[in-house]
C-alpha cells in the first residue's frame, strides 16, 4: 500500500499489544479498527496527533481526537515524570503524543500511574 509519506510506519503501543500504524494515515487505521475500539475490553493508545504528518493525508490532526472522543475515550498529555493531565478534545491543533483511555477504564489507567509515582515518594522518605 502507498503512502503520501513513502510508506513510513511505526510502532506503537495499545494496552500491551503492538500496532503498526502510518505516519499520518492513523484515522483510518482507527475507523477500520472501530468494532475493536468499541468492544470491551478497549484498549488504551499511545497516539501521535500532529497535522504536519495528517495534512499529506488530507485532514487534521484534531480529528482523530475527536473520533476517539466521540468513541468515549478521554485524552491525556503525558508529563516529563511519567504522570497523565487530561486534555480538551476541543482544540484546534495538536502537536504532540497522546494517550488515549477508554471512559471505563480511565480509573485503573490512572491508578497505576500512580504507583510508581507513589513508590518514588516513599523511597525519599
């Protein structure tokens, strides 16, 4: 299959599982994906959301967060120490790698973030 960029891809984690997506082709990986994104268990996605790869595909990047908004998925920002701060799914651009959590599964996503977190804190005591 061609791809505007030369058939670049990419791995990527999804709940443990490794994918292989298109830099820039991702939404239509995820629509094709969609019975599995919307089946539980749902996995969670690490997502590359920047228009300069999906502009040579023909759309913005700020529709993939939607669809998996749309999809109940809740979108976060990844911080330098590993920690996840929710982001709008109503921005005009995005520049950046995103997780993706299912609404159902948000609670335990966070929670174990939050162990290690918690173990560095106990080990500076």
């Amino acid at each position: 299959m061609e791809t505007p960029d030369s058939g670049t891809a990419r791995q990527v984690g999804a709940d443990g599982h490794g994918a292989t997506l298109p830099e820039g082709g991702e939404l239509a990986v995820l629509e094709g994906a969609k019975r599995l994104l919307q089946n539980a268990p749902r996995p969670a996605l690490l997502v590359e959301v920047e228009d300069i790869r999906t502009r040579q595909w023909g759309y913005a990047a700020r529709e993939i967060v939607r669809l998996l908004a749309r999809w109940n998925y809740r979108w976060f920002a990844l911080s330098e120490s590993g920690g996840l701060h929710p982001i709008s799914a109503d921005e005009e651009s995005y520049d950046a790698n995103f997780v993706a959590m299912p609404d159902e599964r948000a609670e335990e996503f966070q929670r174990l973030i939050a162990e290690p977190q918690n173990l560095r804190a106990r080990r500076k005591r």
